[in-house]
C-alpha cells in the first residue's frame, strides 16, 4: 500500500472534547515515521443522533465524507473514534454492496463515489498495518509491571462480519498490542461491555450503572488502568469516575487512558506531547514517577 | 406504494425471519431500563402490529450498541429497526414517549447541520434548555471547560456543507 494514499478522518469529538486522542495518535505517528495527514473538509458522521431521526441523511453524511475521501485520493481512510469507525464502515459496507443504492445516493448528493475507498479502524490500522514488529521496535520505556485492561466498547467490533478486523464477542488487536509495549494484560469479560454512550448525558443513571459494572470488574481485577481507543467510552469512564466509584464502592482511582497515550509513553514521548493533562483521573503515583520524571 | 407502506413491507421482510430465540433481550445491557422486551418488539412488527410498538420507550433507551444484532442468529439489524420505529411514530405524529432523549438527538442533528461539524458545548447549552433544565449535567460543564475539553467558539463550517445539505433540508425538518 502506498503511504501518501493513506489519511487520519479525526471526527467531532477529537477537535475538543477529546483532542488528547488527536494529540497522541499525532505524536505516535510521528515516532512510528508515519506521514499524518486528515482528510479535508470532513463533516460530522452524525453518531447515533442522526441515525434515531433521520437514516437517510445518516447515509448521506458518510456518502459525502466517503466521496471526500476518494476524490483527494486517499484509499485508506484510518478513523480512531470507534463511532465515526462504525458509521463510515456501514456506509462503505451498505454502499459497496448496492449498486442501485450507491447510484442513488451519488446523483441525489451530487458526489461521485466509485467505492474505493478502505475505512479502517485505528486498532486494525497499528496492528495490520504498521504492524505489533514496528511498534515493538519503537519501545524504549517498556511498560513492565503495569496491568492493563483494554476496553474495547461497543463499535469497534460490531460492524458486519465482512469488514470485521477482529472478533466481536473477544477482541485482541489492543490488547496484542498493549504486550508489544511491555505491559501486561487481563482477561475480563467486559471488554466489549456498553459504557451507555449518549445515555451519559440524556439518563446519566443508566450510563453511570453500566460504567460502574465496567470499573468494578476492572478495579476487582486489580488492573493499574483501563485503555480505549474510542473517545466516547474514555469520556464516560473517566469524566464522572468519582461518583460512580462512590456509588458501586470501587475503592481505587482507575486512570482510563487510550491506546495511543499508552503507546507514547512506551516510546519515550513527554506526557505534555501525549495530552495527559486532559485525563481527569491521573495515573497512579508509582507510576507517574516512573514515566513522567524524565520529561 | 407509499413511504410507510414500503417501510412496512422492508420491516415485514426483516422481522420475519425472527424466531424468538430471544438473544436479543437477554444480551441487552439497557433491557431493564426498557418497557417492552427487544424480541417482542421484532415479534409484534413481524405481525403486522406496528402499531403496538410506535408508541414505547425501548425504542429511545436503545444504546445502538449492537450487542444483540451480533447475536442474532438470523443476523437481524435490531437497532436499525429501532431507529426505523423512531421515524415511523414521528411520521405518523406520535409523541416520542421519551422525549428527553428525542429532544438530545433532535438537538444534535440540528447542530450537524449548521455547519458540518457539531459544537458540544451549544449541544449542551441547547439540550438543557429544551428540557427546561438548565442544571442538567450542571456539575460536568465548568470541569471540562477548565480542562479546555468544552469550546465556547463554535467549529467552522465545513466549506461548501450549507450549500449542500440545503437539496436535502425538506426532508430532515420533517
């Protein structure tokens, strides 16, 4: 595959809420040699809102983002939001495989989409294309000692089987490539676990009783952190953390960190570089001086 | 045919297939937050009684997660049936029977289409308001604004996107 035919799609949340993400998964790029370029002028994929009201436009936002995409001539579109990753795939998948629907959707959007375009989910992206040999190489801060549950959440795997990169009821990819780091991982049942998405804002108490199954598993576990790769699942589990622990009795702080931030810190980066300021629950004190003196 | 009458033939054709094993209902992490189990929600479409189902609550608690359309044995689109029920009721004028979700995702389809991109903390603001809450999440608002995580300014439009959602725009304020 060609490297300049392949481009970051960052979505919504990674411009603000969770641009620590972006800010990572730039810094890793960059120790991994990897060129970081986004696809221009993308528009929001909709999420879960516009599909509940109106499905049509649902498709026509990642038709449009898909056309974007191909006409900048980018094959490979990586998308780290597990949401945007699911949305975008569907409409490759749905699009790929109707021909009347995809000529539909070109002429009523005005776009033409000829359906070359690879959505890939950042996960598939580090391991199948840079490959767990390169992130290994990268290592200089091996992560020893440190126990990580990967959480995966809902729409990472869920897409259909024939675009599936890795199993859905139990996914590896994160957590293969978290021993590449060094660390150590667990094996729990609530990997692809719902953290209640959008229900955190609209019914809080829904959202926050199934976070609170997630953090309970994990902390009885004994895990030092939990690590994501969607920026929804690390919003739920980090932002209201001390409530939720106070409600389910969850003795220990439980940092939630993504995938990247950890790959950073394995690869020597400053945590400044990695965007750890915007964590609400911090990593461990133990921890902390292991990997953030030096910077 | 009609619109509703296509819907209800695609819906036939999908819910049918349903032989309620009920993997969808037991895999389900919000079902008891629901007033109608998911299975009998595909059982009573697949009986021809949408009717029944237009007007309940599981439709908007759904989390869209897809945990039970991974387990479907016959490979059911089960979320996208909710969201296709959703449409429906409001096309046939039914209140959604959770508003306070359907004004969240009323909210943030406006927002989208504004400028392309979505602005959290107007979604935020917005949400409330319509509530009328405007303590809602209250505690949320000054702690991710002072970790820079909420914006004030607004994203900018994505170039061209006004001019090219106003062809679809009869449609979505349906």
């Amino acid at each position: 595959m060609n490297i300049d035919e392949i481009a970051i799609y960052p979505g919504c949340s990674l411009e603000t809420s969770s641009s620590h993400y972006l800010q990572s998964i730039r810094t890793v790029f960059s120790v991994l040699q990897i060129p970081f370029r986004e696809i221009v002028d993308w528009n929001c994929c909709g999420a879960t809102s516009v599909k509940s009201i109106d499905q049509h436009l649902n498709l026509l936002l990642s038709h449009k983002n898909l056309a974007l995409a191909e006409k900048q001539g980018i094959r490979e579109l990586v998308v780290p939001c597990a949401s945007c990753y699911f949305r975008l795939t569907g409409a490759e998948y749905e699009l790929n495989n109707n021909e009347k629907l995809l000529e539909q959707i070109n002429s009523e959007s005005d776009l033409p989409y000829r359906g070359e375009v690879r959505v890939r989910n950042i996960l598939d992206f580090f391991v199948n294309v840079a490959g767990l040999e390169l992130i290994k190489k990268n290592v200089k801060n091996p992560l020893n000692g440190l126990t990580v549950a990967c959480y995966y959440g809902c729409l990472n795997t869920r897409v259909p089987l024939e675009k599936a990169f890795d199993t859905r009821e139990y996914p590896m990819s994160m957590d293969n490539i978290v021993k590449a780091l060094g660390a150590g991982v667990v094996n729990w049942s609530y990997k692809t676990d719902c953290c209640g998405a959008s229900l955190f804002v609209t019914v809080g108490s829904i959202a926050e009783k199934l976070v609170g199954k997630v953090l309970k598993d994990a902390s009885l576990r004994g895990v030092d952190c939990i690590t994501v790769s969607c920026p929804m699942c690390q919003t739920n589990l980090d932002t209201k953390q001390g409530s939720v622990r106070k409600k389910y009795s969850i003795d220990h702080p439980l940092p939630v960190t993504f995938i990247t931030q950890l790959m950073g810190l394995a690869f020597g980066c400053s945590p400044g570089d990695l965007g750890f300021g915007k964590n609400f629950v911090s990593l461990g004190t133990e921890f902390k001086a292991r990997f953030f003196s030096s910077s | 045919m009609t619109e509703l009458q296509k819907m209800k033939r695609e819906l036939y054709r999908e819910t049918s297939l349903c032989y309620q094993c009920g993997k969808c209902s037991s895999g389900c992490p919000v079902v008891e937050e629901m007033d109608i189990f998911p299975h009998l929600i595909i059982h009573l479409v697949s009986l021809g009684m949408e009717d029944q189902v237009l007007n309940n609550e599981t439709p908007w608690i759904c989390a869209s997660c897809y945990a039970c359309a991974v387990k479907c044995p016959n490979d059911i689109d089960i979320p996208g049936i909710m969201n296709r029920i959703k449409e429906m009721a409001r096309e046939n004028g039914i209140k959604p029977k959770r508003n306070d979700i359907y004004k969240f995702h009323k909210t943030f389809t406006e927002d989208v289409l504004r400028r392309g991109k979505v602005h959290e903390f107007r979604i935020m603001m917005e949400y409330n308001m319509r509530l009328g809450k405007p303590f809602k999440n209250a505690m949320l608002g000054p702690k991710m604004l002072l970790k820079n995580k909420l914006h004030f300014r607004p994203p900018k439009e994505v170039k061209g996107f006004r001019k090219w959602i106003k062809k679809f725009n009869q449609k979505t304020e349906k």
